[in-house]
C-alpha cells in the first residue's frame, strides 16, 4: 500500500501514477490517499535507488625514499616473550624473570621483513656495518603506505564515504636498495623511562613499486599520484617517520617518481 499526495495525476483506468510528490515512507501529510495496485507498483519503482555498476581500475607507483627507511617488525622472539607471558600461570607470572643476553646481529635480523622463500645473506654484520643489495630479498609492508595514504586523506579533501575506494594492493613488497645498516640506538622505554639499546635495519637509496586500485567514479590517476605525494611527505614510512605517534621524525619519506597504468 503506498501513499500519495493529493494533486498527483492518476488515472484510474490504467492504474497509474503520472507525478508524485510529497511521498514519504515514514510519515505522510496530510490530504494524502491510499493507493492500491498497478499504481503502487509504478510508484515503487520510481523511488527504488539505483546502484550503479563498480567501476575499478589499478595503477603501479614508482616509490623512491628522499630519507633512509627504519624497519622494526615483530621478531620471532618477541612474539614468543608476548605468547608466554599471555598463556603463563599466574604463579609463574609474578617470578622474577631471568634476563636474556641481547644477541645484537639476532635483533637486527629479527627487525627486518623477509620475503617468502628468501634466505639472510650468510654475512654477519656488527653495528653501522652494512649488507649490499640483495635481489627478491627483504621487503616492506603494503599497509604501511595504505597507512600513509589514509592519514592524510582529511587534509586532502578526499570525503569520508569514499576514502576507503582508494587501497594498496599485496602483502609484502620488494624493496630495491642501496645498503642495509645495521642501526645501533638508545632508547627509553617504560615509565619511569629506562634506557636500553636497539638493533634494527635501515635501508639506504630505498624503492619498490606499490599497485593501488581506487574507484575512478571518484578518483583519477592524477590524484593518486598527488595523494601518495602527501602521504610522502607528511606521512612516510615506518619507524621514526613523519607521523610516528611516540616519536616523529624524518626517516621512510618518499615521492612518486613515475607510475603506469
């Protein structure tokens, strides 16, 4: 059953409706009356909403580091401190734990993002010694620069409904680079702060490729390029970047340097 506005056009021989205003699914004004049939069947189809076709494409970036890019992933070790302490006793909880001598090369491998399939190079290194470039190798997040993408989208002027048609593609991405370094940093962690010394991977003269697919109903290439430019800059990538919560700096800065479709 449907309700229409009185002075709409209706024909009651052929049952339908010719101009409809003031229809409401929720609430009707008044001098409305009730319509039954054919009429209510072409009303309803003039109200259904359209939903268009999606209209995605892709588009490969050229990515180049203007600043070193900082890796710290989840080493095996740490995941394993972090699954003991949550599956412990609770006796065995509250003991004072033993402390584990720093194994620095260890640290420094457990940093960085292997490929699947890929080996570490058989060299060791010791602090701000450095691997050169190997192929297929060791890789970078994608989400870190869908991260950094979605950042900076508010100041952008990309809207809230369609922030989310604009992503990066893959998992890991190969990193093509200059050097690996084995960095060497104090830290203060805890509160109050204590100090203590991190191992972590830094690559020099880094790039990759990152593929994001976006809605061209909203989006054109251009933007892309230019919004990936942002997040470059005001963003960036990893550790001690731009837009690090704890402590901002300047290292995983970025530019697009070509793209293709």
């Amino acid at each position: 059953m449907v309700h229409v506005a009185a002075g709409s056009e209706f024909d009651r021989e052929s049952g339908e409706v010719a101009e409809m205003r003031g229809v409401s699914a929720h609430r009707f004004p008044s001098g409305t009356r009730r319509v039954r049939g054919k009429a209510a069947a072409s009303i309803a189809s003039k109200v259904t909403a359209e939903i268009k076709p999606l209209n995605t494409a892709t588009i490969t970036l050229q990515i180049v580091g203007k600043t070193p890019l900082i890796c710290h992933a989840w080493s095996a070790k740490a995941l394993t401190m972090m699954r003991d302490k949550q599956m412990a006793d609770p006796k065995e909880a509250t003991k004072k734990k033993v402390r584990v001598p720093k194994v620095p090369f260890n640290e420094f491998t457990g940093s960085l993002y292997l490929l699947p399939g890929a080996k570490f190079p058989k060299t060791q290194v010791k602090p701000w010694d450095a691997w050169p470039y190997k192929k297929d190798t060791f890789g970078i997040p994608a989400s870190t620069f869908g991260h950094g993408f979605r950042s900076v989208m508010p100041q952008a002027g990309v809207e809230k409904t369609n922030r989310s048609s604009i992503m990066v593609l893959g998992d890991l991405i190969p990193l093509v680079y200059k050097r690996l370094v084995m960095r060497e940093d104090i830290v203060r962690i805890g509160w109050p702060p204590v100090a203590d010394i991190r191992y972590r991977g830094m690559y020099e003269d880094w790039s990759c490729e990152i593929v994001v697919q976006y809605d061209t109903d909203f989006t054109t290439p251009m933007q892309i390029v230019n919004l990936a430019n942002r997040a470059g800059t005001y963003s960036g990538a990893l550790e001690w970047r731009p837009s690090a919560p704890k402590k901002p700096g300047t290292f995983g800065m970025y530019f697009v340097k070509g793209e293709r479709a």
